[in-house]
C-alpha cells in the first residue's frame, strides 16, 4: 500500500454536509473513480483514512487536508489519483494537490493552527482598531470544553487579527488562531470576545472560510 496526502477545497455549494457525509460521500467517490482504497484488518473493516481538523458545518475552505491508503500494483500516481477523484466528487469539492507520502512525513499532529476569512454583518457601523483589542491582557470569554462550558481566557490563542475590509455595517477579518489537538479556537468565539470587549461591535451575521491550516507558519501542500 501507500499513503498519500490529499488537499481539496470546500465551497459554498456544500458548506452545510456534515463530517460524516463527507465521509460517506468521499467512499462513494473513490468507488466511482475507480481506485482501490487500503482497508483496515479485523472483523469490522474500514478505510484507511485521516481527515486533519474536520470542518464545522457552514464553514467553507481553501486548503483542507486528508491522508489515505491506496493499494499498489495499480500504476496510480500523483496526477491520476487527482484526476480521477475531480471526476468523481460532486461540484463543491476539488482536490488541488496530493504528494506520496512515507512513515509520518506530513503528520498531522504538527498542524496547530489555521487562518479564516471571516465576513461579519454588524448592527451599527464601528471604527475597529484590532491593536487595542489585542493589547488586552486577557480576553475572558464563555468557552466548550469536553468538560462543558466555562470562562478561559483565549488571548494567548489569537496570533494575529487584521480588518481586511470594511464598508459600512459590512466587515471583512482575517485572523489566525490556535487550532488542532492541543487547543482549538473557533473564529466565533474570537467574535464574541470582540463583542465583550469593543464597545457596540455586535454581529448580526457571519460567513466563516478557513484559508489555510498551517504547521507554525507552514501549509504542508
């Protein structure tokens, strides 16, 4: 067998499947491409792969990764598997690049971060200077742990926050937060620290796309 890391995109036509269709429908497209996926020994098989930082539903992307197994001895490369799997997947979904990949070169354990474009809809027009948010020691805000919900600081998680644009009520962030095994911090939680501590920012409604998830500064792909 061997492994490969796939990179594709999600957009707005399919922002709202949840993880496990895409899952579902992922299998389906293999099948319909015509490749042989790697499957798992014991008495229930499954497919070997990995999908590294699973989507929330609505949120759109650039550049998702997933790691999976093809068998060998079927003359596959880079550029078939590729192909084939574009032919398959519903409009929606493109895989943009794929790399061969050995033992835990690319791991996935090492992605910690990731970058959004967030597109905010306000209540009132607001002058946001992201400077005077951030200079703020702590930013204490309602949070979902695994063990419920509770106030944590999230500041040392934010590390950069930018106004992209702004015309009006209409507003335009790109910022990058932690984001992975050890702590992940989701752009609407970044939002609601903005609507504690900016005086009259309040959202009235939000698109999220996530640009990159990165290792440090890095994409792998």
């Amino acid at each position: 067998m061997s492994n490969y890391v796939l990179k594709y995109t999600r957009g707005p036509r399919v922002r709202y499947i949840s993880h496990l269709d895409f899952i579902r429908m992922f299998h389906r497209a293999v099948r319909r491409a015509d490749l042989n996926m790697v499957f798992s020994q014991g008495f229930n098989p499954h497919p070997v792969m990995t999908v590294a930082m699973p989507l929330s539903v609505g949120v759109t992307s650039d550049g998702e990764y997933m790691k999976i197994g093809f068998m060998d001895g079927f003359g596959y490369t880079e550029d078939s598997i590729r192909e084939r799997l574009n032919l398959s997947l519903p409009a929606g979904f493109m895989v943009t690049d794929i790399r061969r990949v050995e033992g835990k070169e690319l791991d996935f354990a090492k992605l910690d971060r990731a970058r959004y474009e967030v597109e905010v809809e306000l209540e009132n027009p607001v002058e946001l200077d992201t400077g005077v948010f951030l200079n703020n020691p702590e930013l204490n805000v309602m949070k979902k742990t695994k063990s419920g919900e509770k106030e944590t600081d999230i500041r040392p998680y934010i590390y950069t926050l930018e106004v992209l644009s702004q015309t009006g009520i209409n507003m335009t962030l790109v910022m990058c937060v932690a984001a992975g095994n050890s702590y992940n911090l989701k752009p609407e939680t970044v939002l609601s620290a903005m609507e504690k501590y900016i005086p009259g920012f309040q959202v009235k409604a939000v698109l999220i796309h996530r640009s990159a998830i990165l290792a440090g500064e890095k994409e792998f792909l």
